[in-house]
C-alpha cells in the first residue's frame, strides 16, 4: 500500500481547448496586470482590493452543495458539504491560496466542494489573517489554532488531512513541519496543489516565459516583501529547505508549465529523502492551480478522483497501524477503476486518463450534529 502513494505520475490526456482558450486569456490579462501590479505597496494593496471585490460575485454550487460559515472555532472560516451522505467523524482543513495578501474560502469553494464529494468528508476552510496588514507567521497561527480547534472538538488526528493551493500550500507544510517540532499530532496526510515552498529570494528561471499566469518575478518581490527582516532560510518560511522526518504522506500537484513547479518537486524530493510517502504528480500544460478551473476545463475535474484514491490508500495505511479511535464509519469511496501507476519518467506522459466523469453526488442523509461542526 505504501508503494501506490509514493511515486511520481504524469497523466497523459488529449489537451482540450477549453484549457488552451483559458491559458491564452490568462496570459494576455491575469499575468501583464500582476507584473504591473505587485512592484510597490500601493500596486500590493490595490491588487488585494481588486481580488477582495472579485471574490465578491457568488459562485453559483450545485444544488447539494451546503456552505455554512463557523464563528465558534479558533479561526473564523466556512464548513463545505457536498452532499449528505458524508462521515461526520472525519475532516479536511483546506488552506487556500492568494500569495497570502488575496483570496478566501469564497473564492475557492470550485475546489472545496469537490474535495468534499471526493473524500466523503466535510471541508472546513479555514480565513486565516494575510496581508497587506498580517504577514505569513499569523496564517500560520491560525492555522495551527484551527488544527488544535478540531482537535478539542473530538477529531482524531487520525480523521483529519490538510489540503491547500500556492499559499495555502506553504501553509500546509509549514503547519506540518510546525506541529511536528511542537510534538503535536499529527494529521493523516496533506495534498499540496502547486505549492509556494521557497521565499528564499532566489530567482525563478524555470517556465518565466511557458506560465501563463504568474510572472516570476512578481512571485520575488513578494517573496522578499514577506521575509524582510526575517531568515528565509527558516523552513516555516522556506519549507523547501524543511527536514520532513516523521510527517504524514504527501500528494504534490502541479502542471508542468507553471513558475513554481519545480518547489512542489523539491519538496517531493526532500520529503521522500526523509521517509515519508509522497505522491507526486504533474499535469502537462496545466496552469498554476488548475484544480480551481474544474467548472470550465475538463482536464481540472479529472485531478479529484486522484486525490480521493490517495486518501483513500493513506487511510488504509492508518487502518493498518491500528486506526482512529473515533471514526465512526469507514471510508467508502467510491472511485472510477484507474489502472495500475508505474514510476514513470516525467519526461514524457505515462498514465492514460480518459471518460473520467465527476464525483458524482452522494445519496441525502441527515448529517450527524456535533460540537464545532456547522451542521450543529
């Protein structure tokens, strides 16, 4: 079992020209206005109130979708329920992305909703504090205050995975690298969708001109914006530089044109050097994020079921070492059959997926009431 998570995998699909149209409308709007942009803290305000008033226009969720905000915790934030028939014993704490100055669980509910009708599970994601008045390290506290928030409310670390996209994957790993050094608990596992893991200033050569979507030289500026006055080299800061000894199974996504490609890489590199489980996978021609464009590009919709077999293999895992004490029903995924994953080479595609549909939406049921969780 170990083996089916630790590998890396480049899924060969048809490119569609939904992607294609998306990429080329990036290039010519999201990546010029971000080079203007993020040059000074006028353009890096702005820039937040811009997103902030985008983030504003309501998603329209499918009908069985439920997002209810949560105010009891120790960080604000909003439960998502894609559907019903979900275990209520188990968690994901989704961190989201924006560079740490832009974006919200609103803005990224395309990816909550769909973690919860793959994994079976409610998503609580958490509005940790960003900038421009909050930097990096109070995400972080929030971060761990919403992990221990689960934790007093009766979740078993065992029942609990982190998610989180860019930023939100920095903070995904450096939570973890935090409660490790804390002697805390730790999760089950944690899925990193194109992780931002080096703040350590270095120039970004690799793909400047292939993204579609962030200029690499935004991305140093505001790598060096969050570091000044601190040591980069910190792995709460860089957690590229981390020592991952003892952490729970990783799933690292990312396509293979983007800026920051090569960090979700070096993390999957370092992690395995340490002994932890990681899988990981890059999506040709896929932009920063991907996950997030599931509405309208067909490739985005296919990484869910990915992710659903991975938890579901890193649960078998913990089933083996005895299991969580608290979960009151077992993981009943219910997943296309994908055929086996070799170690491929990511030079070239090695794994065939096509007739991929949605996670379709399970059957109604009443969900179980319980402290700390919206539906009480």
């Amino acid at each position: 079992m170990r083996d089916e998570i630790n590998m890396d995998v480049s899924p060969a699909y048809p490119f569609s020209w939904q992607a294609a149209t998306l990429n080329a409308i990036m290039r010519g709007t999201f990546k010029p206005i971000s080079d203007l942009l993020l040059r000074n803290d006028v353009g890096f305000a702005a820039a937040s109130r811009i997103v902030a008033l985008a983030g504003r226009v309501p998603f329209r969720l499918p009908v069985h979708v439920r997002v209810t905000p949560d105010e009891t915790g120790a960080c604000p934030g909003e439960w998502v329920r894609a559907g019903e028939e979900l275990d209520e014993g188990k968690v994901l704490l989704y961190f989201h992305g924006g560079g740490y100055f832009a974006c919200s669980p609103a803005t990224h509910r395309p990816i909550t909703w769909r973690l919860s009708a793959a994994t079976r599970r409610p998503v609580l994601a958490v509005d940790y504090r960003q900038g421009p008045v909050h930097r990096p390290a109070e995400a972080l506290e929030d971060a761990l205050a919403a992990y221990r928030c689960l934790l007093e409310h009766g979740y078993a670390p065992a029942d609990i995975v982190f998610g989180g996209d860019s930023a939100g994957g920095h903070l995904t790993l450096a939570a973890l690298l935090a409660l490790r050094d804390q002697d805390m608990p730790l999760p089950a596992a944690a899925v990193c969708l194109s992780p931002w893991a080096d703040l350590t200033g270095a120039p970004r050569r690799v793909n400047r001109l292939l993204d579609p979507m962030i200029p690499a030289g935004r991305v140093d500026w505001l790598a060096r914006r969050w570091t000044a006055g601190l040591d980069p080299q910190d792995p709460l800061l860089s957690p590229v530089l981390g020592d991952y000894t003892g952490l729970p199974p990783l799933m690292i996504v990312t396509g293979s044109t983007e800026v920051l490609r090569d960090e979700g890489r070096r993390v999957a590199e370092r992690a395995r050097a340490a002994g932890v489980p990681v899988m990981y996978e890059e999506w040709p021609r896929m932009p920063h994020v991907f996950a997030i464009l599931a509405d309208v590009v067909p490739e985005a919709r296919e990484v869910y079921p990915h992710i659903a077999r991975f938890l579901a293999a890193t649960q078998d895992l913990v089933s083996g070492r005895g299991g969580s004490k608290r979960s009151r029903a077992p993981s009943t995924l219910e997943l296309p059959d994908l055929p086996d994953l070799p170690v491929p080479d990511l030079s070239g595609p090695d794994l065939l997926l096509s007739g991929l549909e949605d996670v379709a939406a399970p059957a109604p049921r009443k969900p179980s009431s319980r402290p700390g969780s919206a539906a009480a």
